[in-house]
C-alpha cells in the first residue's frame, strides 16, 4: 500500500516534468505521442527553447572579443553554461571543452592527444558494444599512424568483460576508450575498474558518456578517467553542444585541434601562439546559442535530481521486466542487473522494422536497426533491435502502453 | 492499349481497398502486413545475391521469368512482414502484365494511397528501388520479345 502510493507520488513528480515540454502534448497518427527514443536524442522543456529565442532576439553577439554591452552578456551566458557543465562533471572549468557533439569530442581527441601519442606499435583497445563514434575515430588515427584498434568482449549479460580486458592489457597499449552506458543496450559498465586496470600499464582512459550524462551523476575526479565526452542533446538540451573533459596536464600538452580565430594569442608569419585550454581548442565561432540553451537543461537535471531519475528507472526496470518476461517469444538484450531504462529485445516472427512500425502506428516513437553498433549486433548475431529508451518525463503508464502494444503485435503476428 | 488499362484498373482497385481505412494508419499498416503474412515464400535458392535488390532497408529479392503469352511473371520475399505487404501490392499490379504495358505504365496508386507517410521514406525509397528493378526486368524482356 505504501509501495504503491510513493509510486504514484513519483509518478505525480513526472507529470509535474511532462508539462514543460510541449512537443509531448502533441498527437501521433490519432494518439498521444508517447516518446521512447530518448538513447537517440532527447525532448526539449520549454526553458531551453525559450533561452534559444531570448538569446537571438535580446542579445546575440558575438563572443570573447567585443567590449560591448551585447557581447558581454553572451559571452558570460556561454561560460556560465561551461561552468554549469565542470560542476556538473566535477571537472575544473578549463578542463572542459565545447564541441558539438560526442562524436566531435572523441575526434577531437583523436586528432590531437591520439598524434602526438600513439605510434605504430601502439594498441588501442575499444569496447566491444561501442557506438560508432567511439571506434571510428580509432581506426582513422590508425590509418595515419599504424597502430592497432582491438575490441574488448562483451559478457552474456551485456557488460564490457574484464577478465578479457585485463588479459588484452600490455604496455603496448595506450588507450581504453569504452562507454559509460551502452546505447544499444542499456547496461552500466564498471568504468572505475577500467581506469584501475589501465592504470596499472599506464594506458590513457576515455570515457563515452553520451548516454550516461542523462541518467547518473558522473564524476571525472571519482572515475580517474582522462577524457570524457557527452552531447547536450541526449540531456533534453539543444543539438548542435556536445562536451569534452580532458585533464588540465593532457590539455596542456597536446596540439590544437582546427586553427583559425577564437583560439590564439598571437599570429604572425614568424609563428603563431595560441591560447591555453580549452580556448585552444575552441577555434572559429562557436555555437553560442545552443551552448547557452542548455544551461536550463542542466537545471531541469539538477532541479530532478539524479536520486530520483534513478528511482524511477529502477520501478521502469523492474516493471518492464516483469512485463517482457510474460510476451513469448521476446528477447531482451543486456540483461545485467546494472543498467538503465532502455530496453532493446526482438520478437519472434515479428522483424524489428516492422514492430517498430506498428508501434509508430500507436504514437509510440522506438528505434529499431543496429544502434550504430554494428560490431555488437554482429557478435549478437543479429541484425538489430528494437530499442525502447525512457527519459525524465517517461511514466510507468508509458510503459504499459509500450508493452500493452507488444504483447497485442506480438500475439497477432508473432510465432512462439 | 488494353493490356494497359489492366494496369490501371488493378491501381484503381487497389486505392479503393485502401480507401476503407480513410486514412487510419494503424489500420492501412496492419492490411499491408496481413497481405505480407499471406504471400507465398520464395524458395530458399532464390535468396541469392543475384536477385537481392540495393536500396532497401530490409532484404528483398525479385525474381522473373516470361510466361506463354510472353506476360513477366514475378516472384518475390523479403525478410519482414510490412514489406512483404508491399511486394504483395506491386506483384498485384505488375506480374502477368506485358513487358511494353509495365514500361508505359506509371505507379501513381502509392501516391494516392500516400504510401510515403504510411511506412516512412526509407521503406518508399525501397520500393522506389523495387519498382525500378521491375521495369528493367521487363525492359529487357521487351528486347527479347521483340
Ligand atoms: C554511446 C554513444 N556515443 C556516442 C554517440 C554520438 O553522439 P553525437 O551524435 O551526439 O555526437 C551516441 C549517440 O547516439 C551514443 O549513444
């Protein structure tokens, strides 16, 4: 009885969180949106689109250089956001750099610690369930520099298999670059025992938190990590921001990404200096309008509160599983006990397109295909998923919906 | 000229099924997967490369041959259910009719239908390529037909 009514208390909170963001109140194919795409990109709260349109109309301006009044308030609104970002992180501020994605943060990295620091004989170890992101970058610094890019293994129930890493582990390699949470599967991996064991041979740890900065508190200086790379967009903030920690030591030592304004000192023909971290590394100008929208998404995460997204990922877990268990026929991919609420599972005799398709036909958003991680769907041995991600304003009824659906597909076209 | 009109009237009809749905989406969608369930499988020797059509998202393969009257016969599969449906739809309109009348003919029954909004632009971009692997099955019959 209690259980229940907490339940609805937290349920009640959701509602409360659903109202800010207006593109849930609109009707898909005659029914309610109901939005499980979240792993893919997030909905925006009305906070963020409001700050979109206070900026252009009110003070847009360029930022770092101009003395006046417009260029002053741009200017602070976009480091307030890098200042929200450390803090959130628990990074210092100049360790934190802008970019425009995850995808651009791993490049990044790529690009300037990867040359000046991995060499032909050098290994590169990768997770085995990582999105493309986080291993073509590896294979392009390959191509220029010759070294190796390795998977890990992924255990049965969806994790990053350390056993296999610690035997993978030599001097030779310099980089563990694996995710915080898969996004096509959901599952938490124990990243502090990565940066443990690479510790131990003086390997370099990346971290991909794309899909973990919407759903647990991360922080750099707990995990030890040396990068670590999320987007705005998968945190109910505008596309177009992403961010990467790097620490100050790496930062200083490394060569700029791009050239070009915004990241100098000084240019003349006889050379040219350029500023510390992160400006180095910040060329040309910016995305300033989205990097400053997305200070109300910080808010709207901080406002919530990591205790309670997790509490309710774990009634969404647990109810969610309860209900998959019952649907013959569906396989639930990355089953640890660790993860959160996205769950990526196939049916028999219902191909995921189409699954996903009947779905949409019920206003309910999934993604379906191979997550942009073919390598895991390769050693899955199948061809891809349906994947339904929950976010902060998804509710149990939401889930209920969602396998109400799948159970009703699943008994007229399925064949278990 | 006849044989064309055949062409014509099997689009006509078929607009008509669809017609019923008034646009229910839900419905339109489960009709193209009931017709999916109820087309006949190819024989697994057909699922070769050869017959694989580029371009589609799911795996479909279309395989011809030239009846008596010098009609194309097709036959076809996919991996998946909805796109089954939609082979079943195209084989409706397409297989026993002459070389010449699928060259002249023009598939404005899934726009009437607005199949675009109905299975989204990456299955249309799939039957576009579908459509496109017909007509030149029957191009090159019409040169052997003469
Ligand atoms: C785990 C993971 N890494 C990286 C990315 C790439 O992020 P972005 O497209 O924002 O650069 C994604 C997004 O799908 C992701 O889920």
């Amino acid at each position: 009885m209690t259980e229940t009514k907490t339940i609805t208390q937290r349920e009640q909170q959701l509602v409360e969180v659903k109202k800010d963001f207006p593109i849930l109140k609109r009707e898909v194919n005659g029914h309610p949106l109901i939005y499980l795409d979240n792993a893919a990109t997030t909905q925006k709260p009305q906070g963020v689109i409001n700050a979109l349109t206070e900026y252009y109309s009110s003070y847009n301006s360029n930022i770092h250089r101009g003395v006046h009044t417009l260029a002053n308030e741009a200017t602070e609104a976009f480091e307030k956001t890098r200042n929200t970002a450390a803090g959130f992180i628990n990074s210092k501020v100049d360790e934190l750099v802008l970019t425009k994605g995850t995808t651009e943060s791993i490049n990044l990295v790529a690009r300037t610690w990867g040359e000046k620091s991995i060499s032909k004989d050098d290994v590169i170890l990768v997770g085995g369930a990582e999105h493309h992101s986080n291993i073509v970058p590896w294979q392009l610094l390959s191509d220029r520099v010759g070294c190796k890019v390795r998977p890990v293994k992924i255990k049965e129930e969806g994790v990053l298999d350390l056993e296999d890493l610690r035997f993978q582990l030599s001097e030779n390699v310099k980089l563990v670059a694996v995710n915080l949470i898969s996004n096509s599967l959901g599952t938490i991996n124990p990243v502090k025992e990565v940066g443990r064991l690479a510790k131990e041979f003086g390997a370099k740890v990346l971290i991909d938190g794309a899909q973990a900065a919407p759903h647990m508190k991360i922080d750099v200086q707990d995990l030890d990590c040396h990068f670590l790379a999320f987007s705005g967009h998968k945190m109910y903030g505008p596309t177009g921001v992403g961010f990467l920690f790097g620490k100050s030591e790496i930062l200083n030592s490394i060569p700029p990404f791009q050239g070009g304004g915004e990241m100098i000192k000084e240019v003349s023909f006889e050379g040219t200096s350029y500023l510390d971290p992160p400006l180095k590394f910040e060329a040309g100008t910016p995305n300033i309008a989205d990097v400053i929208a997305m200070q109300p998404a910080f808010e709207l995460i901080q406002k919530v509160g990591f205790e309670k997204i997790s509490e309710m990922e774990k009634e969404l877990i647990r109810y969610s599983r309860e209900r998959m268990a019952s649907i013959p026929g569906l396989k639930e991919f990355g089953t640890s006990q660790s993860k959160t609420a996205l769950f990526s599972f196939i049916v028999d005799g219902v191909h995921s397109f189409d699954l996903g398709q009947l779905l949409d036909a019920k206003g309910i958003a999934v993604r379906t295909g191979h997550h942009c991680t073919m390598p895991l769907m390769d050693s899955l041995g199948i061809e891809g998923t349906v994947r339904a991600s929950f976010g902060i304003y998804n509710t149990v009824k939401d889930a209920e919906y969602l396998w109400d659906q799948v159970e009703r597909i699943q008994s007229k076209y399925g064949s278990a | 000229m006849e044989v064309l009109d055949q062409i014509e009237s099997i689009q006509k009809e078929i607009v008509e099924d669809f017609s019923l749905f008034e646009g229910n989406k839900e419905q339109s969608i489960e009709y193209i997967m009931d017709l999916g369930m109820e087309l006949d499988t190819l024989p697994e020797e057909f699922h070769r490369d050869e017959f694989l059509i580029k371009g589609c998202q799911s795996k479909v393969w279309l395989v011809a041959s030239l009846d008596e009257n010098g009609a194309v016969v097709f036959q076809s599969d996919s991996n998946t259910a909805l796109t089954k449906g939609l082979i079943s739809l195209l084989m409706r309109v397409y297989s026993g009719q002459q070389p010449q009348a699928i060259l002249r003919s023009e598939p404005w029954f899934l726009k009437e239908i607005g199949m675009d909004q109905l299975v989204g632009t990456q299955r249309s971009n799939g039957l576009t390529a579908m459509i496109k692997r017909i007509s030149d099955y029957a191009g090159s019959f019409d040169k052997e037909n003469g």
